[in-house]
C-alpha cells in the first residue's frame, strides 16, 4: 500500500472504476454482473478490477468457476484516512487564518 492513499486515490481517478466500487457497496459481486451494469466490456472490467485490486481496494474469491470481487475494508478504509487527514488540514488552516485574520484589525487599532 503506498503512503499517504496515492495508489488508492489514482486508482479512484477513474470514473469507471468508481463505478465498480459503488456497484460492490451492495455486495460481491462477478465480473459479468458489474459488467452488464456499466457501458464498459467484461475485459475492460477485469482490468479496471485488477487496477483496484493491486491498489487494495478490491479483494476476490473464487466461487465455482465464477470470482467474486467484494470491497477490501482495509483499503477503503486507507482513503478515507488519508481525507479524514487532508480535511483536518484544511479546517486547522483556516481556522488559523481566521485567527489571524480577527487578530490584525484590533492590531492596526492599538
């Protein structure tokens, strides 16, 4: 897994492969059904999954002669770290520019 969720978020830089991780928040499912959902071909699927896959937001199991693809907890949970982090960042730096932004006025008044 790269640091700081940059695999995962290339890998979600697709809209084809969001559409895969938001068909697989319903559960497993098989390439052929992801793929008669989306206006994309089946080889065109196992491709976008092995992308998801090597970025570890996507795990498979085989089930007969089928594989199932289901959403790697881990992995999901790695992004949303990764803007859990970034929006902190970002509120923390404009409250501080708030901050400093109240302060200046009182300042050039004193």
């Amino acid at each position: 897994m790269a640091t700081y969720g940059s695999d995962q978020l290339a890998a979600l830089a697709d809209p084809s492969r969001r559409a895969i991780v938001e068909a697989l928040r319903d559960g497993p499912r098989a390439v052929g059904e992801l793929a008669a959902d989306l206006p994309i071909s089946r080889p065109a699927v196992s491709q976008h999954l092995k992308v998801l896959k090597e970025a570890g937001l996507v795990a498979d199991r085989a089930e007969g002669t089928k594989r199932l693809y289901r959403l790697e907890p881990d992995g999901i949970a790695a992004v949303r770290a990764y803007l859990d982090r970034m929006w902190s960042d970002a509120l923390r730096a404009f409250a501080d520019l708030a901050e400093s932004t109240e302060e200046s006025p009182e300042e050039e008044q004193s």
